[in-house]
C-alpha cells in the first residue's frame, strides 16, 4: 500500500546491525517504499550524528524530513502512522503492554545473556552460557502459536526474530548451543520457521559476512578482557 508519504521514508541501517532488520522488517510488512542508506557502524558519518545527535547510533527512519531513533519505537510508529493490515502490535490493550513487555525482554535480558556468552572463556562462558539459556527459555513462554503474534509476524517476532541467524552463527563460532530441540521446542521450531520468512531473509547478510563479522567482534571483546 505505497503512498505519496512513502516516497520520505529513509532508513539510516546497516545489514551487519540486527536492530536496523526490525525496522525494514516492519516497513515490509506494511508495505511502504523506503530508502535504504547504508551507514558504517564503525564510523558514524555527520549524516548520523545530524539525525541522532543524542544517542548516535543505529537505526534512524527519516519520515517526511523527522527523524526518529530507536528501533522498537520506530517500529511502533510505523506500526501508528500506516494503520492499515498488518498491525504489528496487538489491538487489545493488555495484549499490547504484554508484547512491549516481552520485547523489553528480549532487549534487556535475552541480548545481553548472550553477548555475555560471546565474549567471555572458561567459567565466565559456563555461567553465562546458564544465564542466556534460562533468558530464552522464558522467552519461549510468550509463543502463542507459530510466532509469537499467532500465525503472523508480531511486534516481538520483530524484536527477536533476528536471534536464529546470529545465535545459529554463534553457536558455530564457539561450538556450543543456545537453543535446542529438546530443552527449549517450541523456541526452536520458531527459530526454524522465522528465517524461512521472505522478508526476514531479504534484510539479513551472508551467513560468511556475518561469521566473519562477529569473529572480529568476539577477538576483540576477548582481548579488550585480557
């Protein structure tokens, strides 16, 4: 349902930037043309800092000449401003806040247990690794069917749906596992599921790209330790 309006809408992102997916993801979904501008997430341009002086970083939707930060508030907006099918976030006011209320998990729990297994060894690693599993498997409790919207993409399918690829590269990296059949089932049919969404493949990077990207990224962490 492209519009007059779409033709304002921009992106500031990057495809190696997990929070830049859910806002393509989002516009996808509802259908509106946008422009992608592929931002450095090492050098942050005068572009960005211009468009997000305050937290300066990724992702910024340019709409109509404003911008916005923040990936799960653009998502909300987006969600606000082209109202029409799909919504992204429930109708039902109790449903809404429970949606917000598991996406804040993942955020605040989910991503940082397992950035904590990324970059940490031996015993760290151990506790960590407890620690994130625990996360997903609470996590697991807020599927309603074959997402976590039900039988379609939903505001907290927006928010983890890029967890399968990366934590799929990660486990390969570190030779561990996050998610599995037997321990978490439902979260890992969700995890095979989601990836095979169109629109979540077309936004994602090379699974070479990403390896690659996040060896450089655990050397570093490590060696930042050392």
């Amino acid at each position: 349902m492209a519009g007059d309006d779409d033709q304002a809408v921009k992106l500031l992102g990057n495809k190696l930037s997990p929070y830049s997916y859910r806002v393509e993801w989002s516009l996808k979904l509802k259908g509106v043309d946008y422009e992608f501008i592929k931002e450095d997430v090492f050098n942050k341009s005068e572009r960005l800092l211009h468009h997000n002086p305050v937290l300066k970083k990724l992702p910024v939707l340019i709409h109509n000449g404003k911008s916005l930060p923040e990936s799960m508030i653009i998502v909300e907006y987006i969600d606000e401003t082209w109202k029409h099918q799909p919504r992204l976030l429930p109708q039902d006011p109790y449903e809404r806040a429970m949606a917000r209320f598991w996406a804040k998990f993942v955020d605040e729990k989910c991503v940082p247990s397992i950035i904590s297994v990324f970059s940490s060894v031996g015993e760290d690693q151990e506790e960590a690794l407890k620690d994130a599993k625990e996360n997903l498997k609470t996590l697991e409790k807020a599927l309603k069917g074959k997402f976590f919207g039900g039988e379609a993409m939903g505001f907290v399918d927006i928010a983890a749906g890029w967890l399968p690829y990366w934590i799929g590269v990660t486990e390969e990296i570190l030779n561990l596992k996050l998610v599995d059949q037997e321990s978490q089932p439902l979260l890992s049919v969700w995890f095979e599921e989601i990836v095979q969404v169109q629109i979540v493949k077309d936004c994602l990077p090379s699974r070479d790209e990403l390896l690659a990207h996040l060896k450089s990224f655990r050397e570093r962490t490590v060696a930042a330790k050392n």
